[in-house]
C-alpha cells in the first residue's frame, strides 16, 4: 500500500529532512516518492504542482512562520480538498501548540524524534480511517443514510466509529447538506458523548441561523469543558451573534490564553477593542501576538497591517520617531512601498488630530490618493471615518459608512463580519445630517445676506464641505461677516478646504488677491489660533 504514496516532508532543518526520509524508506515508502521543504512558500508551490497523500508538517519552520500557518494557508487554498494524512511532527507538544494545531484538525500527532515502528503504526490505523470514511462517504452517496449505516458496520473500534460519523457530517454540511448532517448529529450524540461530534452540531446550528440550539447545545458543553478551547471559541461566537460583545469578548479572551496562535481569533479581539468595546487591558499583548504571527499567514494584508500599526500608535505614550519604520516593523518588509503610502498619510492625519493638529490633519486626509486598495480597506475606511468624527465632516462620514456596509456583505469571516455590522449599526444613528445643508445654499443663492446664520448652523455639521466653505469665505470677503473670536475658527477652516488642495482653484486666488482677510499666510492664522486656544 505504502509504494504509491507520496509523501511532503515540511522542516526548515536540512538534516530533519533527511533522517525523516530516512524513516519513511524503512517503513517503506519508495525514495522517490518521498519529497521535502524547507519553508512554507517552497511548501505551497509543491503542493500545487503534486497532489500529496501524506503531508508530515514541523511547528517551527523558521523565520517567523510555522506549519500552522501553513497549515491554514492549505485550507484556505483549498490544497487539502482531495484528503490526504496530515501529520504534526513537532518537539514541542505544549498543550497551547497542540490546541493550536487541533483548530485545523490535523490526523496526527507525532513526537520528535521520529521512530519507523510508531510512524508504521500511526500510518496504518489512519490509512484505515481514512478508508473507512471513503467508504461510508460513498456509500451515502449511493443509497442515502440506510447505505451509510450499513458501512459503518465496518468500523472496529467505537473510536473508529464516532470519527466516521463526525467526518461523514462534515462533508455533507461542506457538502450543502447541512440539514441532514445535523439530525444525523442531533440523533449521533443522544446516544454517544463524543465531543468533536457535539461541537460540530454546535457549529452547524450556528451556521445555520439557529442561534437559541447552539447555545443551549454549548452551555452543556461548558459546564463539561469549562477549559476547552474550542467550547470557549464557539460560545464566544453564539454570544456575540447575540449582540452580547462583551461576554463574547472575555470568552475569546479565554481561548487566547489558551492558544494565542489562531490569527482569526486574535485580529477579532483587536477589532472588538477598536470598535466596540473601551476595554483595553489585553491590548498591548494580543498587538504584540498578532503582529508576530501575521506575516506569511492568510491574514497578511495592507489592512491588517494598518489595523496594527493603528493599534500600537494609540498605544504610544508618545509619537513614533517614524511611522515608516513602524509599518516596516508590522510588515517585516524593509522599506515602504508605493501601495502603503496612502495607508502611512492616513496614520500621520491620526497622529495630528490626535496631538490637536486637526486643520494639519485635514490637509494630509485631503491629500491621499484614492485607490481601489484603499476603497476595499475595511480598517482604512474605519480609521478614515474616525478622522471625518473627529473633523465633524459629517457627509463624508456617511459616505464612508455606506463603503463600510459594501465591505461587511463582502467579508467571508463570519466572526469578524458581526463585529463589524454592529459597530455600523452604532455608528450610523450618530449622523444627524437634516435638511439645514440645502436650504442654507439656496438661501445663499437668493440673498447673501440673509444666509449667513444658515450657512454657519449648516457648517456645524457639515465642516470641511467645499460649497458652505465657498458661500462662507465670500461672505467674509463681502463684509456680511465680521470675523471675531466666536468664527475665527470657522474662517480658517474654509481657508484650509482650499488652500490644501494640491490644485488651488482659480476663483479662491482672484478673491485672494483682492481680499486682504486672505493675504495672512492660513498656516500664521492657525497657529495663532491655536496659540490663543493653548492660553
């Protein structure tokens, strides 16, 4: 049986390789058969270019990566759709790792150094587990749950027999037969306790919209494993897809410290803090754990990356020396590229409100190029709606949330999606955009004069607009408006929505040659005004 397998040995160690080559030529598997890697990236192209049967994955394989990852990548790649044996070979069986490596559901756990007899024995009892699900999955396929139950008979051990069934409901539900996998599941665990059946039927009834099943299938679960991490995971989820972020936040923060190694997880409870929640005492840790794991990993992206590098400047008591050397900590890369730059502009303009610079803050966000990137980032819209808050330019911060509902439909992380509805639902009755904006501007255009209480109440809630900052500078310069104390503010602001464009438009420099109240460089004004505002 063992001459037609292949087999991929993934170890960042040459010598590893080698001697675990060398086991597997004395179980006997052919040389040729038998190929290795020694990094993730080597990994993935060797598993889409030959369809492994057997897939033996170290922990460690160096620079930052592990066969975790790994391990997720193949998932998500779909490279795994054809089931082969993956085997875990690691010197580290911690009780964190082990869990880590469980959330995948590897077929194995094997200890270094490797031994020819164990590796014999463990190939054999999964090669007829592997078996046996093949011909109960057939077996349905051809004659229903009767024919199902018929093969089962083959099954020899009561082990065998409760992996079998929870397999076969796995691949019905990936399958779009969710309905028959959780009544056989429901009827499955009325008569056998088997855990990883009870906690499949848990997910399922979550995934299938029945949330008030699902937590009472886990509650029974918890009062069992109060410490498993998987029962920890899924009451998180029931909880927050109950609108209960809070218990669902100190639940994940359970199965963290458990693990820390499941990204999904861990970029969750950022999101959460970021979002949601004001709770902040685990946030210096889980941005340390996410951002040593997150290179290489399904999550790698512009927008992680942005989600925390934010995170550690609104950890910083004070700003960083440079935010390119921070992106450059996130992304392990060496320097900066074109494609970041917006992302660092949109981190500087939150630097400066941050530090009270706001007019400085609105010509950096004025001035960042809008790519297709930048519109598909969740994490740069949500810190981009933060700076319009701040800014109180309330139409782009309803423009930003109507970008923000596209990118939740669209986002295939169901955990994170229910964050990031809710924190869209909070957000949206916050905008309070009336019909004041154009009665203002159509008052304006019958009389100037009789505009200008209608046209300051509009900018109130509409600053930074660029038609209420034309009708209010013109009112200014035409001596409708005496600027004092109380609009100063206001003036500079119009000034600003001009003047920082990197284009300045024709009609803003005829007025401002003709209109002293102009000629005072804007920068001067601001920082007199801010002089004024710090006394």
């Amino acid at each position: 049986m063992l001459q037609a397998k292949s087999v991929l040995v993934v170890d960042d160690s040459h010598i590893i390789q080698q001697t675990t080559k060398a086991v597997l030529q004395k179980c006997g598997f052919p040389a040729a058969n038998l190929y290795s890697a020694s990094n993730a990236t080597d990994a993935l192209q060797a598993c889409r270019s030959t369809i492994f049967d057997i897939l033996l994955l170290d922990f460690n394989l160096g620079n930052g990566r592990s066969g975790l990852q790994l391990l997720e990548q193949l998932h998500h790649l779909e490279l795994l759709d054809h089931n082969p044996l993956v085997l875990i070979i690691t010197a580290d069986d911690s009780l964190p790792i082990v869990m880590a490596f469980a959330e995948y559901e590897p077929d194995d756990y094997l200890v270094k150094p490797l031994r020819a007899d164990n590796l014999q024995k463990r190939l054999a009892i999964n090669f007829n587990q592997q078996q046996l699900n093949e011909t109960v999955w057939q077996a349905f396929q051809n004659t229903g749950v009767a024919g199902a139950r018929q093969a089962l008979q083959q099954a020899k051990s009561d082990k065998s027999f409760r992996l079998t069934v929870t397999q076969l409901c796995k691949r019905l539900a990936k399958h779009n037969k969710a309905d028959t996998a959780i009544a056989l599941l429901k009827s499955f665990t009325r008569q056998h306790d088997y855990l990883p059946a009870k906690l499949l039927l848990v997910e399922l009834l979550l995934n299938n919209g029945s949330h008030e099943q699902a937590a009472m299938a886990n509650n029974a679960l918890q009062a069992g494993f109060p410490k498993h991490i998987n029962v920890l995971d899924l009451a998180a989820k029931i909880h927050m897809k109950n609108k209960d972020f809070q218990q669902g936040y100190q639940l994940w923060i359970q199965a963290y410290q458990l693990s820390h190694y499941n990204l999904e997880r861990l970029l969750g409870l950022v999101l959460l803090e970021h979002t949601l929640l004001s709770e902040r005492g685990h946030t210096d840790k889980l941005l340390r754990d996410a951002n040593s794991l997150l290179q290489g990993s399904v999550w790698d992206s512009q927008d992680m990356r942005c989600l925390i590098a934010w995170g550690f400047l609104q950890q910083m008591q004070k700003a960083p020396q440079s935010l390119e050397r921070l992106w450059c900590s996130v992304s392990r890369e060496e320097t900066v590229t074109s494609a970041d730059r917006p992302y660092l502009h949109l981190l500087s303009a939150w630097q400066k409100v941050e530090q009270g610079e706001k007019l400085l803050a609105f010509k950096q966000l004025n001035n960042i190029p809008i790519s297709r990137e930048t519109k598909n980032s969740y994490v740069f819209q949500l810190i981009s709606y933060r700076l319009y808050q701040a800014l109180g330019m309330q139409p782009a911060m309803k423009k930003t949330l109507a970008q923000v509902a596209l990118l939740c439909t669209e986002d295939s992380c169901e955990s994170h999606k229910v964050i990031k509805y809710q924190w869209l639902q909070e957000a949206s009755p916050i905008l309070t955009i009336g019909s004041n904006y154009q009665q203002a501007l159509d008052l304006y255009n019958q009389s100037p004069a009789l505009a200008r209480e209608a046209i300051f109440t509009a900018w109130e809630s509409n600053r930074f607009d660029n038609e209420l900052a034309r009708c209010l500078l013109i009112l200014c310069c035409d001596n409708y408006v005496e600027i004092n104390h109380d609009n100063r503010e206001d003036f500079i602001q119009a000034r600003w929505v001009f003047e920082s464009q990197q284009e300045v438009p024709e009609w803003y420099l005829l007025l401002q040659q003709t209109n002293s109240i102009l000629q005072t460089p804007v920068e001067v004004m601001t920082s007199k005004a801010n002089r004024r505002s710090a006394a």
